[in-house]
C-alpha cells in the first residue's frame, strides 16, 4: 500500500513512515497510532487540523511516549474494534489500520477520483472510537468529535479563503 498511485505525496509518505515506526518499535503491525503519528509529522494540511501549537506539542510528546513505555501494553496485541469483518484488511496493517486506508480511498473517490489526502486519512483514522489513534487523541486531550467536526466541515477550504480575505464559510 505504500507505493499505492491513489495516494497523495504527503500520506504515502506518511505510510511509510509509519511502517518504519513500526518495525523500530517492534510492532507486527501498523495501527491507527502509527498512522496518525507519521501524519501528524509528515502532512502541515493534517496538522492545520488541530487546535494550534500547545495542542500538537501535547499530541507529539504522547506519541513520543509511545515507543517509551506507554505503547508498550499495545505490543503483541492487534488493533481490531470488533466491527469489522476480517477480510478487510491490508496486509502488515491492523484491521482498524487497512479499513482506514480502505475508507480514505472512499473518501477521494467521493471527490470525484482525486488522490488521498492526508485529511481523508485522518478522518478515517479518527472514525473508529476504539481505534489506538483516538485514544491517543482522548489522552492528549484533544477533543475527537470536535477535530472530526472540523474535517468533515472543510476546515482547509476556511482557512484557504481566511488567507484570502474571504471571510467565514
């Protein structure tokens, strides 16, 4: 999936980030977390998805933690909210992982065939409540619904007007 040619610059890039975090960290398989991880550092339009500086700096520093101790209780177990049939997913990810993808491939095509965006990725990461990313979010304190909120309203196309002196929606 990484060299995928639905995929966009940013979350190939960020896919393969991710695959990286996850052998360094000794993880069978990518999650959510490590997908938001490598998004979150590879992507400025995801990170423009958040709440500004204080906001990402927390989000950085809980990941960071991650491969210290705190993801540790993660390690051997698979990341699968139950929801989703097996055969879906995508092999060396978990399921809530390949559904992800799966569904931010769904989401670009929705636009008419356009490539995935890092956006479509973190909404689709952000979907599941028992995914690792929206634990991760919930502990660093960001609030899912709000930030799904802000994805789903097109907070890109606001601020690109914004920058634009086109005002509000």
């Amino acid at each position: 999936m990484d060299d995928d040619h639905r995929l966009a610059v940013e979350p190939a890039a960020a896919l393969a980030a991710a695959r990286r975090r996850a052998v360094r960290d000794g993880d069978r398989q990518i999650d959510t977390a490590h997908l938001l991880h490598s998004l979150l550092e590879q992507d400025p339009q995801v990170r423009g998805a958040f709440d500004g500086g204080p906001q990402l700096a927390r989000l950085l520093g809980y990941l960071v933690q991650r491969s210290i101790g705190y993801g540790l209780r993660w390690q051997g177990a698979v990341e699968d909210s139950g929801t989703l049939p097996v055969v879906t997913a995508v092999e060396g990810f978990s399921p809530l992982a390949g559904a992800a993808l799966e569904d931010a491939c769904l989401r670009a095509a929705g636009r008419g065939g356009a490539l995935v965006r890092g956006v479509d990725l973190l909404a689709a990461i952000v979907a599941d409540p028992q995914a690792r990313a929206v634990e991760v979010l919930t502990r660093a304190a960001v609030d899912v619904h709000e930030l799904r909120a802000r994805i789903e309203h097109g907070f890109e196309e606001h601020e690109a007007r914004a920058g634009r002196g086109e005002g509000a929606y």
